[in-house]
C-alpha cells in the first residue's frame, strides 16, 4: 500500500498536485480514500460531502487523463516552425543616362533659301573638298547659247533637284530631265543646257571630280 500512495503522490506532484488520503477507520467512513489538491488548497478531484471518494484507480486515471489533456493542448496551442520570408528582390539599377551632345550638327537644305534667279543663273559652293567640290544651281529660264557650249577638264555629276530642264551633250540628242533626273558629263564633253522652266526655278547639284 505505500508504494502505491509513493506512485500516486509523485505522478500528483508532477502534475503540481497534492495527493489527500483518509485516514480515518470510522464505519461508513472514507478509510483509504484520496482526493486531489491545488498547491494553495483548492480541491480538484475526490472529493464529496461525506470526506473523501476517489480509489487509487481513479486517481491513477484522473492523473493519466490530465496528462493526456495536457499534452493535446500543448499540441494545439504550439506554434510551428515560423515561416521565413523570401528575400525581396535587389532593385535593378537605373540606366545611365545617355551622354549629352558635344556638338549639335548643322542642318541644311538645298531647297530652301534659294535665290529667285531670273536674271541669271545663281551658283553656290555647299562642301569643296581636294579633289571634289559639290555646287547648287538654280535656273529659271536660262540655257546655254548655241555658240557658246560649256567645257571643262573634269568630270561633272548632275542631278535635278526641282523644276525641269533640257541637256544636251556633244554628239547626242537632247534629253529631258525631272526631279531625280541625274547624269555625268566626262572631262572634256562639250554641253549645253536647252531650256529650263520659266514659271518656277530648277535646283540642280552638281558634284565636280578633279582626277
């Protein structure tokens, strides 16, 4: 019997319980019975109007079923492995910014600011270079006098910008010529320009070729 009440008073100690038992030998009496007991007094089990009421197997039970209470609170109420959050994604730089300009280029245009031309053919260098100059003529009305063709040592590309205008290289016929219309006269090709329009000017650029 004692070692029963030592196995009984150390599972209620575990549980931070006190084990009660009668001792008293009165007939009727709760003799060998055990109740329960906070640390500060308070009953909690085996207990009733007339003394004590539990056995030892209820105690054993109550003990056990408060162990498995216990234990499936604990379970319940523990947290899990806390969740570790993704890192954030480093921001992408920003791009550089692209160099500034060190210089602004200039920008012209051969069809505009161009003189009206109807008294005389007007003649522009744009870019001379060795070996090349690049030259605007405008026209309007003017041509070449039969007995005065024009010559040179070099060859010379033309195009006609705008307007229109006849051509006529030594040994050919004439040929008319449109915006876009280009041809090249060889060093030493005698030529003359037959016409061009009168009631707008002609744009030509003519590249000469020295060598």
């Amino acid at each position: 019997m004692a070692e029963q009440d030592d196995e009984l008073r150390a599972m209620a100690t575990h549980r931070g319980l006190k084990l009660v038992k009668s001792r008293r030998r009165k007939p009727g009496g709760d003799f060998g019975r055990y109740g329960l007991k906070e640390a500060g007094g308070a009953e909690v089990f085996g207990f009733g109007a007339e003394g004590l009421t539990a056995d030892a197997a209820a105690i054993r039970e109550f003990l056990r079923g408060g162990v498995r209470s216990d234990w499936s609170i604990s379970v319940e109420t523990t947290p899990g492995p806390k969740r570790v959050a993704k890192p954030k994604p480093a921001p992408q730089p920003k791009p550089a910014p692209p160099p500034r300009p060190r210089f602004k280029p200039a920008v012209a245009n051969l069809l505009r600011d161009r003189p009206e031309a109807k008294k005389e053919e007007a003649f522009e260098d744009i870019l001379q270079r060795p070996g090349i100059r690049i030259e605007r003529i405008v026209s309007r009305g003017q041509a070449t006098p039969e007995e005065a063709p024009m010559v040179q040592d070099w060859d010379e590309w033309v195009v006609l910008l705008e307007g229109a205008a006849g051509i006529r290289i030594e040994d050919s016929a004439e040929v008319r010529l449109g915006p876009g219309d280009h041809l090249l006269i060889a060093a030493g090709q005698k030529h003359w320009v037959t016409w061009t329009a009168r009631d707008r000017p002609s744009v030509w650029l003519a590249v000469h070729l020295d060598g």
